[in-house]
C-alpha cells in the first residue's frame, strides 16, 4: 500500500511538472510569436456559437507601434498603477481586495460591488491560458503563470500581449478593434479621452459597451486622463 501511493505522489509529482514545463513554454513562445487568440477567447467563441448560434468577432493584432501611448498610460492608470514596478504580484492590493469583498459578501443587500487586485500581468496569465473556473488549484496556477510571464518577457512585450487581447465588448478584443468599434480611428490615434473611456471599460466590457458614453463612463475617464501624466511607462 505505501508503495503504491508512493507511486501515486510520483506520477502526480511528474504531471505537476510537465504540466508546469507546458505552460512554460508557451510563454517562452511569446517572446517572438505574437499569440492570436486566448483560452478565454476561444471559450467565449464557443459560448457565442452554441447561445446564439452566431460569431459575431472583431480582433486584430496590432504592433506596439501602433498602439496611442496614451492607451498604454490610461491602462496602467486604471488597472495597475504599480505596473513597472512590481514582480507580477501587488500583494498589498490582494489584500485590501479580499477585505473589501469579505465586507460586501457580509453585507449583501448593501449593493456592494465585489473587486479584484489582479494585476495586468495577472489577468494575462488567466486570459491567455487558463479557464474560467475558480478555484484555489486555479489561483495557485495563475500565480505561477504570472511569475513566468515576468521572467521571461519584459514589461513592454507583457503590456503589448494583453492590449491586443483584452475584451472590450462582446466579440471585440485589442485596442485596434475597440479603437475602431467605439470611435472610428485606428488605436494609434486615440487621443487622451478616448484612451480613459476604453480602460473605464475593461473591468466589466459588457456592461460598459451597451452605454459607453454614459455619466460614470466619462466621468471616471476624466480621473483617468488627471493621472496619466503621472504614470510611467515600461
């Protein structure tokens, strides 16, 4: 019996590893591949064809290039102020998240919105390669993709990745795609305004695309624009 489960931990141990090694690779790839699609994209294709019985899709990649640097400061404003500095993980916004929403679960007739503290790395580990589900074993992963991520690709390949490949609607993903479904320019040509209203919208796309132009929309992306001067840039 014991050898046996010795045998157990050891084939497990081994699928740990090689599961990891995948993983790593796939983000090694990054560095010279430009990934076209994402395992949550791909997930939402298939949801979009088996709800609606339709694929209605916006993406193209775009080089960093020609993406607006204001696009860059008004993402890292909105989503990550500690971008350029931190190793992938911002503990300390982890933290006050899970405070934050153990509050708002205790209190759920309060309308208490539940938050994140994902970092842009973060969120491009679970976009790019992992599930939806969520799950402590998930969590553990996304970790470990992160710290893969941040090892082996520089901050402005990172930035570069989840911009072309982040949701801003249904069916539309990158920055080109938002830039000429919302406002009719190419994503090189965002200016200050517009950059802030598209990264109001990237915590929950969906709701934000059925009214981008509304109150809390552009006055959210007012407070953006206030901060991107002070953001640094990978």
């Amino acid at each position: 019996m014991k050898r046996q489960l010795l045998r157990l931990g050891g084939l497990l141990l081994l699928c740990s590893v090689a599961l990891q090694a995948a993983f790593a690779l796939r983000v090694a790839a990054m560095r010279f591949i430009d990934p076209q699609s994402s395992s949550f994209q791909r997930s939402e294709a298939w949801r979009l064809l088996t709800e609606q019985h339709r694929l209605l899709w916006s993406h193209q990649w775009v080089d960093r290039e020609r993406i607006s640097r204001q696009l860059d400061r008004a993402v890292i404003a909105s989503e990550d102020s500690g971008f350029v500095d931190h190793n992938g993980v911002e503990w300390d916004a982890i933290e006050k998240a899970w405070a934050h929403d153990q509050r708002a679960l205790a209190r759920p007739t309060a309308h208490a919105k539940i938050v994140g503290g994902s970092t842009i790395s973060q969120q491009l580990a679970k976009n790019m390669l992992l599930s939806g589900e969520r799950t402590i074993l998930r969590k553990a992963q996304e970790f470990a993709i992160t710290m893969m991520l941040e090892a082996m690709l520089s901050k402005q390949r990172i930035l570069e990745i989840y911009l072309n490949n982040v949701e801003w609607g249904e069916g539309l993903y990158g920055a080109q795609a938002a830039a000429r479904h919302y406002f009719h320019v190419d994503a090189a040509r965002l200016s200050a305004e517009q950059a802030a209203r598209l990264a109001v919208m990237l915590p929950a796309p969906k709701r934000f695309e059925k009214r981008p132009g509304s109150p809390y929309v552009v006055g959210r992306a007012a407070t953006i624009v206030a901060r991107m001067p002070a953001v640094e840039l990978p």
